[in-house]
C-alpha cells in the first residue's frame, strides 16, 4: 500500500526541479539540453543529490526544505549535476583517487558556477574559495579536473586540508559514479552521448553570449578542454616511423601449401620457404628536447621519459639498433645524451638532473641538431619531440625533420605554435609509465 504522504513529497519535490530547471532555462539557454537530460528521480536513500549520467536522485525532504530555505541552492545543485556530466567527470575514474578526483571535479565544477552571471546561482564567494581559485589558476592555468587532480596529488594533502575544501566545495554524492566499470558498453554509451550534448552546449553557448564580454569565460575554458580529443600518445610517436627492412621472418609471404607439396613431391625439397626478412614501420632514430625553463618537477619530466621509452622499447614499435637523443635546453643547450640500449635508457633516468633555468628559446635545439646531423651523428633522423609549455621563441623556417611540440594539460601557451609544427597535449592520468622490460637492444 503506497503511503500518501510519500506521494505527496515525491510530486512535489519533482514539480520544484521543474521550477528549477525553467529558472535555469530563462538565465542560461544553453543548459537547456543538458539539464533535461537528468530527470529528477526521488530516492529517500540517499541524503543528498547524485547523478549516473542518466539521472538525478535525491531525498524528497532534501528539495522540499532547500527550496523553502533558498532556492538558489537547489539551482546550484542542479546545475553542479550536469556539468559534471558536461565535463564527463564521472567517465574519467579509472585509476583515480575516489576522494581526490571527486575533490577536484566538484572544485571544478563550483569555480564555473561561481564565475556565472546568473542571479539564480548566485552566492557569496567567501575567502577559501577566491583564494583556492587563486592560486590554482597560478598552478594550473586551466581550473579543469585533470590539472588541479594532477597538481594536489604532486603536493599532498592533509587531513585537514582535505576537511576543509570538502567543506567548501563538496556538493553532491559520487556513489553512483561508475568507478569500477568505466569502460563497460552502457558506460562508454553514456559518455558518448554526454559528449555530444557538450558540443552542442559550446556552439549554443558562443551564440548566446555574443557580444556580451566575460560571459561563460570558465565554462568555455572548460568546456574547450573537455572537447579536446584525448589522442593517444602512443598512436601519436607511430608518425615517426620510417619504412625499413629487418631481418626477421615474414610469414605473411609464406604459402604453406607450397612448401608441403614440395615436401611431398621431392622427399626435402621444398618449393618454398619464408623469407628471412620483411619491410616495417619502426622507430630508428630520434631526438628528445626537454624544456628546463618550463615549470615541472624533475618526476614529471621523469615520467614522460619513462612513459616514452615503455612506448618505445616494445618490439612492434622499435627496431634493434636505435639511436636516441636527448637533449636539455632552456636559452641554450644545457644536456646532450645519447641512448643506444636499455641499460643506458635506465641508467638515465636513475641518474636525471634539469639542468637550465633560463629563459625559453627553441632555437639553439635545431641549431645543434642540424650540426649533430651534418657531423653524421644521426643517419636518419625520424623526428624532434619538444616537451614544453610553448612560452619560448619558435624558429621561423621549417625544420628538415618533422617536429612535435608535446604540451601537458592545461600547463602550455600554444598561441605563438608556428603552422608546420606538429602538436600533442599529454595527459599524465593516462601514463602507465611501466618498468623497462628485459629485452636487451644491440647497439648502434
């Protein structure tokens, strides 16, 4: 037997997130798509809002006293909702810190909001918060999940520290979030249609906010960066392949029909055999230049080397006899090592120091590799990876390699990256950065 006052509460709490949602409509048209994608569903087992991507679930109690109380909180929430969804926060879990990751969506989330000129969202921006947005606009560039995750899980936090932004900043439940089967079907069909609806929330939003200077500035920061499509590093490096031929059987030439029938027609003489070679798509040779003017710590630097070489070293990616050159360079060439085999890829990274400080200047880096080539310590030279933030002095002719600038999330200037240079944003949550494995290289 249904309770009636149960009914009750659960009808009127949904006819309030109506209200809700056309206060948002009249304020911001462009949420329209994404706030209706999230259709209010009553659950008095939760003691705050939640969403999976398909829905928003909350306590009947929780909309009926905050709508009494202040409304401009239910829109906060409302909202909070959807673009955690428009950010797809809740479809990037896999390998994050619960706590830490939920942290810093809801922080970046809270930092659109609060950069809003809705009247219905509005709320006083108290110290913790201008000063938090502060210094992690200092830090990160970007107020986007990935780069302030990055930047708190580099630093540490306290307990306390934790306690309050929690305080500050925590907003809803982020049970519901798929954090053991991000990749599931249902899961990746949900973010595909999340993704659709932010690009169509960044079209409607550069309409609606034309003319209308600072309007949205964050939320199209962000939702720029949420559109940026996450291309694979690894899949990235294969453009540096060169065509060669290795000794290595080729089975793909090899008719076993043939050679049976040979066998079997002349005792053991077979009328084929495999070819004791075959043409292939490797990584020969290739330059490394790492910006020590930038500012990121040693390990990061670190793990970009490591996460590079793991690429590297795989059998289908590099050939036997490779050449790598790593370069260090700020205004001037600081560091010069070249990596022949494993053991020196290790002994590298074990023993890495930045040396630099100095100004940005991409120039000298060319400049010595065009000596290093004339002097034929490369044979042929597959490409130029530039790990940077992009605040420097390009060069004004197009290098004879093919070059790649490698920015990190939300830490790079690329408003100066010249019309012939390649370009690829690195996100470290994606680095496995895998030990080195046994295989030993020959060297050059």
């Amino acid at each position: 037997m249904k309770d009636p006052q149960a009914e009750w509460e659960n009808n009127l709490s949904r006819e309030i997130w109506q209200e809700i949602r056309t206060r948002l409509y009249l304020s911001a048209r462009y949420l329209d798509a994404a706030l209706a994608a999230l259709p209010p569903v009553p659950d008095r087992r939760f003691t705050g809002v939640a969403t999976d991507g398909a829905r928003l679930v909350y306590p009947p109690e929780h909309a009926l006293r905050l709508f009494e109380q202040n409304p401009n909180l239910l829109c906060r929430e409302y909202l909070h909702l959807a673009l955690h969804c428009i950010f797809r926060h809740l479809f990037q879990t896999e390998g994050q810190d619960p706590r830490l990751w939920g942290l810093c969506c809801d922080i970046a989330v809270e930092a659109v909001i609060d950069s809003l000129p809705c009247p219905h969202t509005r709320r006083a921006l108290t110290y913790t918060r201008a000063e938090t947005y502060r210094r992690l606009r200092e830090k990160c560039g970007t107020l986007a999940a990935g780069p302030i995750c990055r930047y708190y899980a580099q630093n540490g936090l306290s307990e306390q520290e934790y306690a309050r932004l929690e305080a500050e900043f925590r907003t809803d439940d982020h049970s519901l979030w798929p954090w053991d089967a991000p990749h599931s079907a249902a899961v990746q069909q949900l973010a595909q249609q999340w993704k659709k609806r932010a690009g169509s929330m960044q079209a409607d939003l550069s309409s609606f906010s034309r003319g209308q200077a600072g309007e949205g500035d964050e939320l199209s920061a962000q939702l720029a960066d949420a559109a940026m499509p996450r291309r694979s590093y690894r899949e990235f490096l294969r453009r540096f392949c060169i065509l060669r031929e290795e000794l290595h059987p080729d089975p793909d030439s090899f008719d076993p029909g043939y050679y049976a029938y040979g066998l079997s027609l002349y005792g053991n003489l077979p009328l084929i055999e495999p070819q004791e070679s075959r043409e292939a798509f490797k990584v020969q040779e290739l330059a490394i230049v790492i910006d020590t003017s930038m500012s990121c710590s040693g390990e990061l630097v670190r793990r970009f080397l490591q996460e590079t070489f793991s690429i590297l070293r795989e059998t289908e990616s590099f050939f036997h006899k490779v050449h790598l050159r790593i370069l260090q360079c700020d205004n001037e060439i600081r560091a010069d090592a070249a990596v022949t085999c494993e053991e020196e890829m290790e002994s590298y990274l074990d023993n890495l120091q930045l040396k630099g400080g100095g100004g940005t200047d991409f120039r000298p880096a060319f400049t010595y590799l065009d000596y290093l080539c004339r002097r034929h310590a490369f044979h042929k030279l597959a490409g130029v990876l530039y790990f940077t933030d992009g605040m420097g002095r390009y060069p004004k002719q197009r290098p004879p390699w093919p070059t790649a600038f490698l920015f990190l999330e939300g830490q790079y200037d690329d408003s100066a990256l010249p019309a012939w240079a390649m370009k690829q944003v690195l996100y470290p949550d994606q680095w496995r950065a895998a030990p080195l494995q046994e295989r030993k290289f020959d060297q050059v």
